[in-house]
C-alpha cells in the first residue's frame, strides 16, 4: 500500500506560501493573515517560528538568496574558460528572466519597501555582497587589471537586465545584456 509523502512542517509552509505571495505581490503588500491562510497554519505557528513578519522576510530572502547564488555557481562551474563562467552567470539570469513567473529581483523589490538599518535591508546588503563578489572573482579569473571595477560594472549589468526584464516585459533584453558584456570585457582584457 503506499504512503503519503511527509507532510512538510510549518516552518516549510509558512517559507513557501511567503516565498509566493512576497515575490507576487511584494512584501509590504501581503498581510501575515494571507501568509498563515495560504500556508494553512495558526497565527501562533508563525510567531514561535519567526517571531515577527520582518524575520519572516529575512528568511524568505535567504531562502532566495541560497537557491540563486546555488543556481549561479552551478552554471559557472560547468565551465572552465574565465570568459565563459562570466557569460554563464548572464545566461543562467536570461533563463530566469525568461520565466513566465519572474517578477524581478526579490531583493530590491523588498529592499525598496523596507525601512533602512532592519533585517530585511541586512538580507538584501548580504545578497548583494555576494553577487558583487561572485563577479569580483570572475574578473580576477579572467585575468583583468582592475577586477574591482570590472566586477563592479559586471554586477550592474547584472542588475539592469533584471530592471529592464521586469519593467519592459522583454525577455530578449538579455541579448543587448549579453553583447554588453562582450564589450565590456573586450574593453577591460585588451
């Protein structure tokens, strides 16, 4: 006879219906009411978990924060090249943004609602550390005089295709990214 799959705890549920319905609708938006409704646990469940919505949101963002940097690494390990594991992090951002389901960055979206110096400005900092970072390290591999500056205007390439995926609706914003970058490293590898 088979069995049914474990049922997933509160914790897990509470994540997942916030992780919908924050990147849906954005945080500020979406009530706790909604999050507990949809997630189909008590208020109390929510409070012993997390304490409060803002550590709700904190642990969305992390969770947000883990399976993207996840998804980035994965694609840039599949290369050797320096140029390409650059080009592989722009290629894993135009699948997402491809996705029928994006709604742009997670992390400015909440960052822009939040007020300054609270967890959620502290998720959206160590997110963006990190994909700073990752493209910092990129630059160093590709042998770059300035790795600093050019991971710098890598990540905000990174971050204008997410703007422009989001705000015009066009994927194929990640062709012109795409091409910028070419140049751009063509400029900082002469």
């Amino acid at each position: 006879m088979p069995t049914s799959p474990p049922r997933r705890s509160a914790r897990q549920r509470l994540l997942e219906a916030a992780d919908e319905l924050f990147y849906d609708e954005g945080v500020q938006t979406v009530g706790i009411d909604r999050v507990i409704e949809r997630a189909g646990v008590a208020k109390a469940s929510l409070y012993n978990t997390f304490g409060s919505k803002e550590e709700l949101v904190r642990a969305y963002l992390d969770a947000r924060h883990e399976r993207t940097t996840a998804r980035l690494h994965a694609a840039v390990e599949r290369h050797s090249d320096p140029v390409a594991r650059v080009f592989a992090v722009f290629d894993a951002q135009a699948d997402m943004i491809a996705q029928p389901t994006f709604r742009g960055c997670a992390f400015m979206s909440a960052g822009a609602e939040a007020p300054p110096g609270g967890l959620v400005e502290d998720a959206v900092d160590s997110y963006r550390a990190d994909i700073r970072a990752l493209f910092t390290r990129l630059a160093t591999e590709t042998g770059a005089p300035d790795p600093t500056t050019l991971g710098r205007q890598l990540h905000l390439l990174y971050d204008g295709a997410i703007i422009s995926g989001q705000l015009d609706r066009d994927p194929s914003i990640t062709v012109a990214a795409r091409a910028a970058v070419a140049a751009l490293l063509d400029a900082a590898l002469l």
